[in-house]
C-alpha cells in the first residue's frame, strides 16, 4: 500500500537540502529513487519540510536509513525528521489528463 510521508526538519535551510539532494544524485523536476511516487519541499516557519508518496513503508524506510539519514548529517542538518506517516487511499501520476 502506498504511503504518505512528511518529513519536518527543523533548523535545515534551503541550501542544505539543495545539498543533499546533490549528494544523493538527484535533479530538481526529474526522476525519484525507486518507488517514490512523489516528492515536493517547502520551507515553513520552523524549517525544511517535505511530502513524500511511495510505493510502500518499506521502501521509504530503506532509503531514509540508507541515504536520508546519513546524507542529511553530511550536509550539516540539525538533526533527524520528525515523521508522520499517512495511508494513501489515491493518488496521480504526472500525465496528459481530462
């Protein structure tokens, strides 16, 4: 089952996840790591957050524990996400639509 996540980085800038967003070889507007659906980031009053959909917990959980986690300290974030978790029940895929 598809899950939402959003993940609150307080304290981390723009520039910090431009970084690691580098670090992980990823491009602005261009493909996600396997099974992201979708990823979007804003900053708030608090810090960095972002939205994420992926295709299931698990996959989410590898790759926060094989790259989120670790990139996220090179790249001098101040420290873990706070994470909510939410079950999809729909979501779209970019396309040509109605």
């Amino acid at each position: 089952m598809a899950v939402a996540v959003i993940l609150e980085f307080d304290g981390t800038t723009l520039e910090q996840y431009d970084e690691i967003n580098r670090l992980m070889g990823l491009t602005p507007g261009g493909p996600g790591p396997v099974g992201s659906i979708s990823h979007w980031a804003t900053m708030t009053d608090k810090g960095l957050q972002v939205t994420d959909v992926w295709e299931s917990r698990e996959q989410f959980d590898a790759f926060a524990q094989e790259k989120i986690m670790p990139l996220s300290r090179q790249a001098g974030f101040a420290g873990p996400p706070k994470l909510t978790f939410h079950d999809v029940h729909n979501y779209y895929t970019a396309g040509n639509g109605p």
